[in-house]
C-alpha cells in the first residue's frame, strides 16, 4: 500500500544552496560546541563509581548533593534516573580506594540525616578502560566511513563514494553536537547508536544513488539536476514509509523505554531525521557539485570477441 504517490517531479535541488549554508552553520555550531563545552562522557569512558539509590518518596537532589559534600564528595553528579525517587550518583576514581567501600560510604552519608536509602546497584570502570574505549570508539567511526568511501566508490562512482561520506560525516558531527550543546550523557549505548546511525544514513543513500545511477542510464534527456530530482521523487515515497516506520519504534523507546536506553534512542531518533535529510540535500548535492553526469555512470562497452578481425573476403 503507498502512502504517497507524487504525480510530478520535486525540484529537491533549487534548495540545495540554502540546505548547504543551513547544514554549513549547523556543523560550524556543532564544532563550537564541541570544543568549548565538549562531551558529556559517561562512566563508561570517564571511569570511576556509579551508584543507583532509590528513596520512599521523591528525592531531594541539593539535599543530597549537600550531604555529599559533606563526606568528602562533592565531585558527585546526582541526577534523577527514570522517576524522582531513583538518583543515579556518579563519583570520579578514588586512587587506592575500592568501589565498595565507596558506595558504602555514599550509603552513611545519604542515611546521615535518617532517610531510608536502598542501594540499587553499583558499578565500577577504570580510568585506563575509559581511555581505551574512547580510543577503540573513535577508530570504529573512522574505519566505518573509510570502508564505506571504498565500497560506494567501487559500487557506483568517486562522486558518489564522497557525497555519501560527506553526508555521513555531516551526521555524525550534527549528531554530537546536539549531545555536546544539551550535555547530553554520551555513553557506549550512545556510541553504538551514532554507528547505528551511520548504517541507517548509508542505506537511504546507497537507495537513492542506485536510482539516479538507473536513470542517469534510462533517461536519454534531461540534466544531470532533471535527472536527480526524478530519482529522488521515485524514491520518496519509499524513505517516508521507512523513515515514519522507524521514528514510531524510536519514539517508543525515547517515552517508555526507560533512563538507560533515553540517550540510545535521543541519537537514533535525531540521527534518522537528519540522516534522511543529508541523504538528499547532502550525498547528491555533493556528487552534483563535483560534476556528474551520464558519462560517468555508462558501462563501459565490452568489446566482442574477433570484432577486430578483418572480414573474410
């Protein structure tokens, strides 16, 4: 069943001069921030102790955050987790102390005032394991995009292979810049959801490419520009239904899927959005730009056997 059918060719790419300068300030701000706020890191990458308490009634988190620091704590980050009676505590490596003793001792402190505290769960990561998956995460994203500028350039064409890594560098960037700008906690769940995203920016694009690559073949006339806002109309109405699919289940995750997966499902479902859009004003406006054409994407001609042999008189 469709859920829309376009009768007449969108002109996508009359808009693609403003959605680049957009996309430009977009990226610019995302880097601003990136390097003036940074990113939120999580304990998986900070190291250090992380504690989930739960109280009878809704918690106090500056009553909390004042008996901290009166044990010596004052470096803790309280935050609500899930509902105003879970807090989440996360302290930064103690150097010769265990990560149990440290929650006992968040445990006293919390009870000092006689309020009835019940210990979720604790849990410890080194600093040298934080520094490692920093590491081994930032490789994973740029090894990603290297095997994919490979594999589109082979698939279909250089032009190709760098729009669709442009695009997804452009995702990527938008995507931490919007953790960065809202300090969003950024943790391995987020990071294995930017590679989602990647995945997900990819397959649009690979889609869309494969179309104009099609009628780049079919369409004896018409401009490279024609010819690339007929394929992304054809494709339309398969990125919608996808795209509209994918942000029902993503919205589901974000409302009710609970605190441990809301950064998961917060970079998925913004990286869908944005990655629908960099597949069409980002990889073909790029690929346009670099000067595309019917050329580029015949196949080449496969010469007979005995053709140039001279014929029997």
């Amino acid at each position: 069943m469709q859920l829309l059918k376009l009768t007449s060719t969108v002109g996508f790419m009359k808009l693609r001069m403003p959605a680049m300068i957009v996309s430009t300030l977009l990226i610019l701000a995302s880097l601003a921030s990136l390097a003036v706020n940074k990113l939120n890191w999580g304990l998986d990458f900070t190291g250090g102790t992380l504690i989930e308490v739960g109280y009878e009634e809704a918690a106090n988190l500056e009553s909390i955050r004042s008996l901290l620091t009166q044990a010596n704590f004052g470096d803790a980050i309280v935050q609500n987790f899930g509902s105003s009676q879970d807090v989440l505590i996360r302290i930064a490596p103690r150097e010769g102390v265990k990560a149990v003793d440290i929650g006992d001792q968040v445990i006293a402190a919390l009870r000092s005032d006689g309020t009835a505290v019940d210990m979720r769960r604790i849990e410890f990561v080194g600093p040298n394991v934080g520094d490692e998956l920093t590491e081994q995460g930032g490789l994973a994203m740029l090894v990603a995009l290297i095997c994919i500028l490979i594999y589109v350039a082979m698939r279909f064409e250089w032009r190709f292979a760098l729009g669709s890594v442009a695009a997804l560098v452009h995702d990527v960037i938008l995507t931490l810049g919007l953790f960065s700008i809202l300090q969003l906690e950024f943790d391995l769940t987020v990071l294995a959801a930017v590679l989602a995203v990647i995945g997900y920016s990819l397959n649009d694009t690979i889609v869309v490419s494969d179309r104009i690559r099609e009628n780049f073949r079919k369409m004896r006339k018409g401009e490279p520009i024609d010819i690339i806002n007929e394929s992304l109309t054809q494709t339309m109405n398969r990125t919608i239904i996808t795209s509209l699919t994918t942000i029902l289940v993503l919205l589901a995750l974000f409302f009710k899927g609970g605190a441990l997966i809301h950064g998961f499902a917060t970079a998925l479902l913004f990286g869908v959005i944005i990655g629908t859009y960099s597949s069409i004003y980002i990889a073909s406006s790029v690929a346009l730009s670099l000067g595309i054409s019917k050329e580029d994407l015949m196949p080449p001609e496969v010469e007979k056997e005995g053709e140039d042999l001279e014929p029997l008189p």
